[in-house]
C-alpha cells in the first residue's frame, strides 16, 4: 500500500510556524499584510478568496479583501492596484483569476508591483525562477516540492514526468524539479503516447484538469502520484485526475484529493506574503 501525502495535516504543522513568524515580525514593526482581489462572481474564485482569508486570520496576517462586481472595467481595476501598489501596509498583492472578459489577465499580472507579486506571475518573479534564482515561490509546485521533501523524497536524479504545461502549475513545476535535479519530461495535450511517457515516470504530477484521467495502467510500480487537479464530479464531489484507489495498489505515495496538493498551496501563499514582508521592510 502506498504512502498517502498528507497536505492537510503537514500545512497545519507549516501555518503554525508561519503564526510564529508573523508575530516575530509583528514585534518588530511589521505585520505581513496581503490584499486579495475578487473581480464577478464566480463561485469557485469566491471559495478561494474565503479561504485565503482564513488563512490569513489564523496565522495573524492582516488581510484586505476587495470584492469588485462583474462589470468593473480594467482602468478601475488597474486604479485599485496602484493604490495596493503604494499601500505600505500591504506586502503582497493578488488578483483572483479568472478576472471576467473584459479585463486582460496578462495587464493586471503585469500591473501588480513585482516585489508584491505573491503569487509569482509577474514575468520578472518568472525570470528569477527560469534563472534558478526565484524570489517568490510558485505556490502550487512550490507546496508540492515542499510536501515531498517533508516525505524525504528527492527528485535528484529521477525521471520527473508533469503531464500540464500551463503558466500557474505545468511551467513552474517543470522548472522547480529540475532546479532540484530531476529529469523532466513535459506531456501536454499534442504528446504523442502520453502512457508511453508516464510509465517513464518515477515521479508522474498531473495537472490536467480532467477526472479519472490518470489510470493504473499509465503508472509505473512505486511511482510517486502527485495529483494537482482540483474537479468535480457528477455528484459534485472534488476528485483529482487520478484514479485514486487503483493508482493507489501501484504508487509508493500519493497525494489525495482533497487533502494533498490543495492546502500546501494555500500555505505557500503565506510564506510568500512573508517574503515579501521580509524584503520591502529590509528584515531577515
Ligand atoms: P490548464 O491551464 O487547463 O492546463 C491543463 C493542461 O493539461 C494543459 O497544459 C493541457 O495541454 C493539458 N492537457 C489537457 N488535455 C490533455 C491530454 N489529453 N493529454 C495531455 N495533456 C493534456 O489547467 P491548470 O490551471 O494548469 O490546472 C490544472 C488542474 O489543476 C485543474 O484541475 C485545476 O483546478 C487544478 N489546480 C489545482 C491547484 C491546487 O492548489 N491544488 C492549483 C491550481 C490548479 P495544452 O497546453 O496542450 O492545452
């Protein structure tokens, strides 16, 4: 039986000594600060930003939340962030996405300032990762990375296959593993023989985004399963695009859904809110 990736219970562990930190840094003058940006209504996005300001009261962060209707225009949104911008109270910025049709994702990514950008979209904080040296950590894969070294497992010589190539997960997790010394492969929907691919995999992350994507027959024997989607089922249950319980016979470890990937992410935010606490206020 394979190891099962506790997310949840080791980003409980990790927000605790986040709470630890917010008050070391609080004592000095600074309590981290983070503004989240809600554009239209989208039920999932309104979950997300619910729970990000959880978080933040749980580990004494202050938060600003800003929830703006469907039919705000980029300028105003645009305006909102020049003044998170310059508000020194808040040390890390982040806009919801999807933001709706009439907003360019691309110009609010661009118009958060850089040392803000705790979500790291902004192409410079992209630039630093791409170099080898990033200033903010991705959260997903960054929380991912985290989950396995909390396990002891090292990518460092091993054939690491992401199945997703998007900017927010497949990228930058492409890029993590290979800074920690694995061997990438990229798979994406214009692969070729994607099983052909995956069964090379020692450790096989999946970020498509579809349910019962990833069966046992695309799985090597000890594998490590890192399942990152977050879909929903007929019944509107959350699953992943694993086959739990038959890529489970097969993997050395898995991560669950809900419980693995998810809250890891969330808990990555907050470092990085810290982070960007730690460098506009020059503290170590
Ligand atoms: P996305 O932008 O839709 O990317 C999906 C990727 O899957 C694309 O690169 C796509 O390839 C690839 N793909 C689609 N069909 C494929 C196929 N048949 N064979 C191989 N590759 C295929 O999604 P995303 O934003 O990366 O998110 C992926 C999943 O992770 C979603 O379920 C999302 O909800 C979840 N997610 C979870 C967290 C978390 O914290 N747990 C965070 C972010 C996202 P192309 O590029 O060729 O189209």
């Amino acid at each position: 039986m394979s190891t099962i990736l506790d997310g949840k219970a080791f980003a409980a562990l990790c927000k605790e000594n986040i709470a630890a930190e917010v008050e070391r840094l609080a004592a000095l003058g600074h309590r981290p600060g983070l503004a989240v940006v809600l554009v239209g209504n989208n039920p999932a996005s309104q979950v997300y930003v619910r729970n990000k300001e959880k978080d933040c009261k749980e580990c004494g962060i202050y938060s600003a939340m800003y929830t703006l209707p469907e039919e705000t225009t980029e300028a105003q949104l645009l305006e909102l962030l020049d003044v998170l911008n310059h508000d020194n109270k808040i040390h890390g910025v982040l806009v919801q996405l999807p933001v709706p049709k009439q907003i360019d994702p691309q110009r609010v990514i661009e118009a958060i300032d850089p040392i803000k950008d705790v979500d790291c979209f902004h192409p410079m904080n992209v630039g630093y990762l791409t170099q080898g040296m990033p200033r903010f950590a991705p959260c997903t894969p960054a929380g991912i990375v985290k989950l396995m070294e909390h396990y002891g497992i090292d990518p460092a010589g091993k054939h690491c296959v992401v199945i997703g190539r998007s900017n927010i997960v497949g990228k930058p997790m492409s890029l993590l593993l290979l800074q920690k010394n694995g061997t990438v492969t990229i798979c994406h929907s214009g692969t070729a023989d994607l099983k052909a691919q995956t069964l090379q995999a020692d450790i096989l992350v999946s970020a498509v985004g579809k349910t019962g994507f990833v069966t046992a027959d695309m799985v090597k024997e000890g594998a490590v399963v890192i399942d990152v989607a977050m879909n929903r089922n007929e019944q509107g249950k959350l699953c992943g695009d694993v086959v739990y319980e038959e890529v489970a016979e097969k993997a050395a470890a898995i991560t669950p859904v809900p419980g693995g990937v998810g809250p890891m992410t969330r808990v990555m935010l907050l470092e990085n809110t810290l982070t960007a606490c730690r460098l506009q206020c020059n503290l170590d």
